[in-house]
C-alpha cells in the first residue's frame, strides 16, 4: 500500500496493526517508532539501548521481520503490521518462549530480552529445525552484558524443537 | 519536526524533489537517522524511498548481468536466487552488514550513497566492476563505482539525483570468492579493515587475482602489485606473504576510535593468508 502526504500536512493520523489491534495515531510524523510505543502508547516492553542499532534492545517486528524501533519514524509503520514483546503472551509461540526464556535462566538483567525475544520469535516462526550455529546468528544483532548468551541459546532451541513437534 | 514523504512511482518522486530542494533523502535510514540526531538542520524534509517499488526489483539483463533496485535490502541480497553462488562476494559482504535487524532495514545503495570507506559491500562491488545508475528527473546516467565514489562519505551524486539501480556485468566463474572482515566483535561491528578477493587457478596456479580492501584508505582500496604478485603462483602461505610484502608499499590507513593504523596494516596483509585455508 501507498502512502501519499501533502507537502502541507505536518500532523496526519497514521494507521498500522499493532499487536493484532488497528492503531490510529497523530503524533509528528517524525517521532522515532520507539518513542512512540513506550511514550505515546505505554508499552515500555521495548527498551532502548544504544538508539543507534548496534544493540538489539528496542528490536521490533514489522511485517514480520526484526527491525530496529530506534531507526524507525513513526510515518514508516503506514499500512505495516507491528509486533512487539507484549504480543508474546498472547500467542502459543510467545508463550512457549516466555516459558523457556523463564525455565532455561535466559533473563539476568533482563534488559536485552524484549529485543532479545522478538528476534526469536522470527526464529521460532520461520519453521525449519534450526541448528544452535543458526540461532546464534539469528541473535547477533541483540547484545547481551550480562553474556548470558549460552543460556538464551538454550532457551530459543527448546522453544524451536517443541514448536516443530506435532 | 520534519515533513516526511513516501513517492511511489519515480515521477512523484522527482516532482517532490523539486518542489522540496532543501529534502534529504532516505533509503534505509540506519545511517541518515543516526546522523541526524545531532547534524544541524535537522528539520529539513525526508523524502523516503522505501515505497518505491521500482527501485526494490532484481532482474537479468539481456548480456547475463543482474541489475540490483537501489532500495534493495541486504537481508535479500543475502538469499536473492539472481547472487547467491554466482556472486557470491556480495551475498558473503551482504551477510556481514550490521545484524540481522539491520540487515532487513540497510539497502545497497545506501550503503553506496553513505561511501564509508567501512562500507561492506564496496569492495565486492569493485572487484565485480559495478556500475551505479543515477536517475534524475532529466534522465539516466551511468558511471563504474570507482569513479561514482570519490572519497569518505564523496560521491559524485548531484542534486536532484538518486542512485536507481546497480548493474553486475555477467557473473564470472572464479574458483575462490571470500569475503573476510575484521571488527571489533564478530557482529554490529564496522570493519577495522575488510578483503575482497576473487581468484581463478588454472591447474595449481593462479591466472587471475582481484582484491580489494576495505577501511585502509579513504576509499575501497586495489592493489594492483599484489594481485599481480599472486599470477603464475600457486595459492599458498608463501605466494601470499609475498603478496602481503606488496600491499604494505601501498597501504596508507589511518589511526582512528576503532584502530591504529599499524594495527591495520598488519591486518590487512594477515587477512591474505586466510585465502589459502
């Protein structure tokens, strides 16, 4: 879809999916999507880290795919699908990473898991049996200081296989 | 607070680009909005290319060649069928880019516009002699990527111009293509300094040698001594160190947050040996 703005126009309603919901928002176009969920909206799931994607933390996904909510402007989400952590709960997926994350001791600080769950969850949806050499690459781009990587391994390979289990 | 606009169709945007001369144009963004927290005018009209169809297309030309959309996205060019194995330089370059996040938001052309001499895909796209497509509201140019870069962040785009498309001669059959980048950590890292290289070998011996490093000089840096250092020789820990011995005649890097430049030199030569694993 195709979204024309007239030169004119400074604030315009802008419309997207946002964790299943239609969202209509009319905040300047130029605010960054991170701003928008944790100020605008209250959804402080998302944190932001660096603000200038080299960490992960405010990781989104939009139509599905992870992309970074601090390198985001609000105008970019038209028309677009927006998922963020707070959807896991909601779906078997979500719940089952929420579950494993939990269980296998993949949380410290917890400030990298927001991002750090929803790159997996582009894992977990992708279908294929995924090796730990995969998933690890599928995580690179979310840093976590507290280098609880082994065990965020851990977390999103149970969740792979028993997502994959009839 | 800044307008921002998403053509569809070229004509719209070259209309935009006209009517908005003081615009800044977007592609992925990772780059321009980091920039843009602190540069100066900061207010000035983003005219976004994401929506523009046109310039996210891959196709064939009729001589074998691929041409790549501008807005094309590295998580494509990654796993696109028209590169993967017959360039697959880039597709190695294009997986090294930021991380997978990243990956799915920075475009090519960006990446070409940004001429960070770190930039990932450049040196693939010197060794594959590309050539860059300009578009303009007046018409098309062509100019090879070497020529279209001048120097950091110096490109030869005008106002009133984009890069529209990236154009690979046919794809060529070379018995090694690798890409090898060095950063502070394996991922989101910027290459302290990066190798391009595509050899041919007849038999045991090398007939031809192109490569091309990345971050040691102000712009994709070839050396023409070192591939010619490698002809007639075969592949091995000791052709390669001669080749080295050349490339340090001719690198100049600089210190900077990310590196020394003796540590760079040293790098760059070190990054050859890994062609004979």
């Amino acid at each position: 879809m195709s979204v024309r703005t007239l030169p004119a126009v400074t604030k315009k309603p802008v419309l997207f999916t946002l964790n299943g919901s239609t969202v209509e928002t009319a905040v300047h176009d130029d605010r960054r999507v991170i701003d928008l969920l944790r100020e605008d909206l209250g959804l402080t799931g998302s944190k932001e880290g660096c603000g200038t994607g080299e960490c992960g933390a405010c990781t989104i996904l939009v139509n599905g795919q992870p992309k970074l909510a601090c390198l985001m402007l609000v105008a970019q989400l038209a028309g677009r699908e927006v998922e963020t952590v707070e959807v896991l709960e909601r779906t078997p997926d979500g719940q089952r990473l929420l579950t494993a994350f939990a269980e296998e001791g993949a949380v410290q600080c917890g400030y990298c898991t927001p991002g750090m769950e929803m790159a997996s969850l582009a894992l977990v949806r992708c279908g294929e049996a995924l090796t730990r050499e995969q998933i690890r690459e599928g995580l690179s781009g979310n840093l976590c200081r507290c280098t609880g990587y082994v065990k965020i391994v851990d977390a999103v390979e149970r969740t792979v296989k028993e997502c994959a289990a009839p | 607070m800044k307008q921002i606009l998403f053509p569809a169709t070229l004509k719209e945007l070259f209309g935009l680009m006209a009517d908005l001369p003081e615009s800044r144009i977007m592609a992925g963004g990772t780059d321009l909005l980091v920039a843009l927290r602190t540069a100066d005018g900061a207010d000035r009209p983003l005219i976004a290319l994401e929506r523009l169809e046109e310039l996210s297309a891959l196709s064939v030309q009729p001589d074998g060649g691929v041409t790549i959309g501008a807005c094309t996205t590295f998580s494509r060019i990654m796993t696109h069928p028209l590169l993967v194995g017959r360039y697959s330089i880039l597709t190695q370059a294009a997986g090294t880019v930021g991380g997978p996040a990243v990956r799915n938001m920075a475009t090519i052309g960006g990446n070409i516009a940004t001429a960070s001499p770190a930039g990932d895909s450049l040196p693939p796209l010197y060794l594959l002699a590309a050539a860059v497509e300009i578009n303009a509201a007046a018409g098309t140019r062509m100019l090879p990527i070497d020529r279209f870069i001048r120097g950091p962040r110096k490109t030869l785009l005008q106002p009133g111009e984009i890069i529209s498309r990236i154009i690979l001669p046919p794809a060529e059959k070379w018995n090694l293509q690798r890409f090898e980048k060095v950063g502070r950590r394996k991922s989101l890292a910027i290459a302290v300094v990066s190798l391009a290289a595509m050899i041919r070998l007849e038999g045991n011996c090398v007939v031809e040698a192109r490569l091309a490093w990345g971050s040691v000089g102000p712009t994709v840096l070839r050396c023409p001594a070192a591939e010619q250092a490698l002809v007639g020789q075969p592949l091995s820990q000791e052709s390669l160190a001669m080749a080295a011995g050349s490339l340090y005649e001719t690198v100049q890097p600089i210190d900077d947050l990310r590196a020394s430049a003796a540590y760079r030199r040293t790098v760059a030569g070190n990054l050859l040996m890994r062609l004979s694993d």
